[in-house]
C-alpha cells in the first residue's frame, strides 16, 4: 500500500467565467474536487491502479465533505479527526487568467497532531513507500515532515517528500533524510540562492554536490516544467527530456509527478523506469483540464518518448 499525507486538505472549488465583472454580481457553477497536494498524489495513484490509503487532518463539516468527495475518487482515506473546519480553496478562471483565493486552514492543536502522528505510525506499518505533500497548517511545528521522515526510516519504507520553505528546510537540516526531494527548478534556486535554468545543469549538479543538505538524499530531482527534469541519483546525473504536447493545464503536474516516482519506487522498478514513470505522469496530467488527472489513454505515447540520458 502507498500512503499519501495532506495535512491541509481543502474542498478545492473553481469558477469558470468568460469575463468577471468586478464590483457586479457573476453566476457561476462550481467544480469541486477533494484538494491539497496530497490528494491529487491520491487521484493519480487511483488512476495508475496502486492500493493507497490517504492520511491526514481532517475537520468539521468540509472534512465530512471532503470525506465523500474522496470516496468518490475511489481514494480509501484515513485522516484524523481535528475540532477546526478544514479549508476551502478558490480558483477563479476568467479572462485567461486564474486568479486563486487560498485559505490559511485550521489551527491544529498539539493534541490533535500527536493523535495523528499516532495514526500516521500504525499506517506506516503496512505502507510500501510514503509521500508527504504540501504545506502545514498552523499549530503545526515545521520539523513535522521531518518526525515524519524519521519513522518511517525506522521502519525503511522510502519516503518522498515534496513542500517547501520552513518545512522542507528542517527535512534537509534534519539527521534522518527523506528518500527523494522534488523541488521545481524556482524552489531549488530559492533553496540555492541562485538562479539556474534548464542550460545549466553542470553548475547545479556542482552547487547541490557543495551543499551538505542533500548529501544523503537518495534522489534529488528537479522539475523543470516543460524542460522535463533532472535527478541527481546514486552519483548519476539523468536528464530526463519531457516530449512536445499541447499543454492544458499544468496545475498539479509536479504532484503527478511524485505519484508516478511513488508508482514506480513502490514496485521496484529500475532507475531510468522510476525517472520516466514520473516524468510520464507530469506530462499527461498537464495534457488534461483537470488537477491531478491523466489523460491516461495517451500513457504508452508518452512513455517511450520521454527521452532519459546521462548527463
Ligand atoms: P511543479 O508543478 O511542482 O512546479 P513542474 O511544473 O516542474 O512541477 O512539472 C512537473 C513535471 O510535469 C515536469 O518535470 C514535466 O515532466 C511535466 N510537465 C509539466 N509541464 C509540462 C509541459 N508543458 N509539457 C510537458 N511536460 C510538462
């Protein structure tokens, strides 16, 4: 079984309009799907047919909610039960432009999150590879993903881990490291204090190997949108080229992704597999309208041609 966290889940509703008038009324129909990076981790997995069970925080009458709009994905879930109301989350789609209003989410208390770092251990038990994705809620301590990371080495289920700022710095400072990290190409140079692009990946590789917070990650790859990626990987560099598509909407393709690495570390596969399997699943999910889906009668299309070299 793979287990995906989200620990700030939300009820993710967007709004398609031609034109929004400001300051005037739009009618409008919602598309709501169960949200949070983790989630779509789930949605993908669901589609590439792996057992999986999601874990999280999960309140009040949106965590209900939410609660069905995972069964109805077919995403078995697991979450923990917590006092405040989970979040909602706004895309706004207008004029070719996607304007988005974020919820901060619930405050969780300290209790509440050791009841879930209770649950989190008893399904780690069964779990073949884990994934951590996306932000923390407040009340949320920043070495959480970290704690995490931790138990499930003791146990040596891989763990890849895909958030940012505060969070994914106490992973990288942390003794215990994450299987695989997946910064996008803008979050690893914030990271760096650089400013590479896809022509420069001899000066990333030499930047990652000066710096002591990736020494023992297994895989660090780096997305790079329409570039495809990079991993640095057992002392290889493999580059992996994304083929040329009509791009629908990327949104959600780098949680893709981390499903299709999780997919293909969960059943053993071969280096170059794993590699290609993630880049795979970020190329069909931006070929498809929604977040987290893959237009998944195009797999072998996009499968043999993402091209994979040693740099
Ligand atoms: P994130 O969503 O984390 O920012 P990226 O935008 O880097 O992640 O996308 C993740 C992966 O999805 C890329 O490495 C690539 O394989 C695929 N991908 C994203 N956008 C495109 C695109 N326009 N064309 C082809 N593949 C894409």
């Amino acid at each position: 079984m793979i287990l995906t966290v989200t620990m700030n889940p939300s009820i993710d509703t967007r709004y398609t309009v031609d034109h929004l008038i400001v300051d005037d009324v739009n009618r409008v129909v919602p598309a709501k799907t169960a949200g949070g990076k983790g989630l779509n981790v789930s949605r993908v997995l669901v589609q590439l047919g792996d057992d999986i069970v999601a874990t999280g925080l999960l309140g009040g009458h949106s965590g209900a909610y939410l609660g069905e709009l995972m069964d109805a994905d077919g995403i078995t879930h697991r979450f923990t039960p917590i006092a405040g109301e989970s979040r909602t989350c706004i895309a706004l789609l207008h004029d070719g432009n996607q304007t988005e209003l974020l919820e901060s989410g619930p405050v969780v208390s300290a209790e509440e999150l050791e009841a879930f770092v209770g649950n989190y251990t008893d399904l780690v038990s069964d779990a073949s590879c884990v994934t951590l994705s996306g932000s923390l809620p407040k009340g949320v301590p920043a070495d959480t993903y970290a704690r995490l990371v931790a138990i499930a080495a003791e146990k040596n289920v891989p763990v890849l881990l895909d958030t940012s700022g505060a969070a994914l710095d106490a992973a990288l400072d942390a003794e215990v490291k994450p299987t695989l990290v997946k910064p996008n190409l803008t979050e690893i140079n914030d990271l760096l204090g650089t400013s590479f692009t896809p022509d420069e990946l001899s000066e990333l590789q030499a930047a990652l190997a000066a710096d002591e917070r990736f020494a023992d990650i297994d895989w660090v790859v780096v997305s790079m949108g329409a570039a495809g990626s990079v991993a640095f990987h057992g002392g290889r560099v493999l580059r992996a080229k994304a083929p040329r598509i009509e791009c629908v909407n990327a949104t959600g393709s780098g949680d893709s992704t981390i499903a299709g690495f999780a997919h293909a570390i969960a059943a053993g596969a071969d280096d170059e597999e794993v590699l290609r399997c993630g880049n795979t699943c970020g190329t069909l999910n931006a070929m498809d309208p929604q977040t987290g889906h893959l237009v998944m009668d195009k797999w072998d299309e996009i499968h043999s041609a993402v091209e994979i070299s040693e740099l």
